[in-house]
C-alpha cells in the first residue's frame, strides 16, 4: 500500500472506532499492523471496505433531512404543502391497493382542483 493509501486508510478506522462500529479489538489489530508496514490480509481489506460502506450509510442517514421535508426539482427543501400531502397519501394508497388506478386518477384531479380554487 503506498503511505497515502495506508493513512487514508489509518483514519477510516479511527472513524469506525469513534463510531463504535463493530469489533473494535480487530481494528485496532488492523491499524497496528498499517502503523508497522505490514500487509494486512485480504479478509481484513474485505472486512474495511463493508465497514467503510456502513459508515458511509449512517452518514448519509444523519445528514439526510427530515421526512416532513419535500426536495423540488431545484434542490432547494421545503415543508409538503397541504396538495402534496394529500397527493402523497393517494400515491400511498394506490400502491397499498387500498384505491385503484382509475380511482386514483379521478382522486387526483379532484385534489388538484381543490387545491387550485376550481372545481
């Protein structure tokens, strides 16, 4: 491994150990084995790359915005209003099955037609 890669690597498992993620002895093991220059097995490389994509993944879940929080097509967030609620929860009970297809469409066009002062 070239020392960029070997420190790169030093630092993921500093973050998995801040995070408390899974065998904390073994990535200590791992880190001390990179700290002296030695190889660490592929099963060790194996088991750093799925960490790596669980800590992405709970990053990710962190940061994400709340469910109450819609993204428009300019990436800008912003409460549902009361129409995409409404449409939201149709969508939610045509794919339940609660509504069927042409119920959702007649449902649909009667919200939007609320929603929009005509009727």
């Amino acid at each position: 491994m070239t020392d960029d890669k070997i420190q790169w690597t030093i630092n993921l498992i500093k973050k998995l150990q801040e995070a408390e993620m899974e065998e904390l002895s073994r990535l200590e093991a791992i880190k001390s084995a990179l700290e002296q220059d030695k190889q660490i097995s592929e099963n060790d490389k194996k088991y750093l790359k799925e960490k790596y994509v669980k800590l992405e993944e709970n990053q990710k879940n962190k940061t994400e915005p709340d469910s109450e929080i819609v993204h428009n097509p300019l990436g800008q967030a912003k409460k549902p209003s009361e129409i995409d609620s409404a449409l939201i929860n149709l969508i939610e009970r045509l794919a339940k099955g609660e509504i069927s297809p042409d119920q959702y469409d007649s449902l649909r066009k009667k919200t939007m037609g609320k929603y929009s002062g005509s009727k």
